[in-house]
C-alpha cells in the first residue's frame, strides 16, 4: 500500500472535527514529503534533533507537532517554529518556555500532558497540577503562551476496559473546564488506541505505526 492509500484509509476512520498528526519519528523525510505531498500538513515528532532535521529541509508549512517528553535545555531550539507542544509535564518546563518565547517575541500554543495511565514510566501531571497550571495562566502568567488543552496517553495494556476509563477520566476533566480556560483541543488516542480515544471525547489523534508501518526500532 502506498502512503497515499494508507493516509486516506486512516483518514475513513477519523471523524472530520478529529484532527490528524500523522507521527513521523524515525521515517525519512522522503517519506514525510510524500505523505505530505497526498495532502497531509500535521506531522508530530518526539526526539528535538531529528525535528530540527527534518524541518530545515522540508516544506515551511508543515504543521510541526512536539509529542514526547521535551528536555528544557531542548526548548530554544524547537521555539522559533513549534506549531503545538503537545508534552508539557511540569511548571517548570512551561517557565522555560516562557522564557524562550518572550526572547523570539512569540506566542507559543502548548497543551498539558496529564499522567492517565497507571504505568509508573509515563510523563504528566496530576489533575490537580494541571489545574493550579490553568489558574495561574488565567491569573496572568505565561503571557507567552496559549493553553489550547490537554494530552493524555492510556496505559499499554490489551484491557480495553481500562484504556476507555483513562480517556474518559480526561475527557471528564476538559469539558469540567474547558469553557473556563478556554481550552479546545483535547490529544489522545495512538495506532492502537485511537477509536476508543475518539469514542471518549477525542479532538487531536497522534498516529504513527497505522500510517507508516511499524517502525523498525522502538522508541
Ligand atoms: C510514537 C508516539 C505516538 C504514535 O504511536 P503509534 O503507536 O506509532 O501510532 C503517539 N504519541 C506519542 C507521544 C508518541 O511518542
């Protein structure tokens, strides 16, 4: 199957308010120029040097999305073009952002990654974190940066049951909030997870492994 055939077979089964990153880690930049090229312009990636990469040579309005855990000495770079940092784990990450984004005098849209999953390894913050987050951005800080919602990875785990209960917990949290932060993106559902995800409230799936193939290396 080409990666046009495979783009719009995933696109079948997305809703169209459901936006689409199709998650380009480890593919060439070949790859991502012809999936590109078959009308796709959300590309998602999770290791900053290979973002910086792809994006000097690829075309200027790819849509790059930052998934995966960003270090903060990292931030600088991926500023000066990052369209939505999806993995904000802690205050203090959001506070270099901040700081980067003043300095190249831009607004950066970021969501909230919260830890759903009962997996000790996964990123995120707590409900409760998130919310003190929330307050202190409507309270005026983070003048450079929107919080345009929330993300949210399920557990690993063939217990549909569960994986439905994780993303709906977050689907609960953003509509008890959304109207008073203003929040209107909600990121969660995978390869393997996303119709569950889409059934519990999802607006943004991150899609690797269902569009490229499976990936020849674990990350
Ligand atoms: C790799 C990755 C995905 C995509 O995973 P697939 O199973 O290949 O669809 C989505 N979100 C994050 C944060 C990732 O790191």
């Amino acid at each position: 199957m080409t990666l046009d055939e495979s783009l719009k077979n995933t696109l079948k089964t997305i809703p169209e308010n459901v936006t689409l990153v199709a998650v380009s880690k480890t593919r060439t930049s070949d790859e991502i120029l012809e999936m590109y090229q078959a009308g796709q312009r959300d590309f998602g990636e999770n290791k900053v040097q290979e973002l910086m990469r792809k994006q000097e040579i690829l075309p200027t309005d790819i849509r790059w999305h930052q998934i995966g855990h960003l270090q903060k000495n990292k931030v600088k770079q991926i500023i000066p073009f990052s369209y939505l940092i999806h993995s904000v784990d802690s205050e203090k990450l959001l506070q270099t952002i901040e700081k980067e984004a003043a300095k190249n005098n831009r607004n950066v849209s970021v969501l909230l990654q919260i830890k759903i999953a009962q997996e000790e390894t996964k990123y995120g913050l707590s409900f409760e974190g998130a919310l003190n987050i929330l307050r202190e951005k409507k309270s005026g800080k983070f003048s450079h940066i929107t919080i345009e919602g929330l993300m949210g990875m399920a557990s690993f785990t063939d217990d549909l049951k569960q994986i439905k209960e994780e993303f709906c917990s977050l689907y609960h949290f953003y509509t008890q909030h959304q109207k008073d932060f203003n929040l209107t993106i909600l990121s969660m559902g995978m390869s393997d997870d996303y119709p569950i995800a889409i059934e519990c409230g999802s607006t943004m799936v991150r899609i690797g492994t269902k569009l490229f193939g499976k990936r020849d290396y674990a990350v």
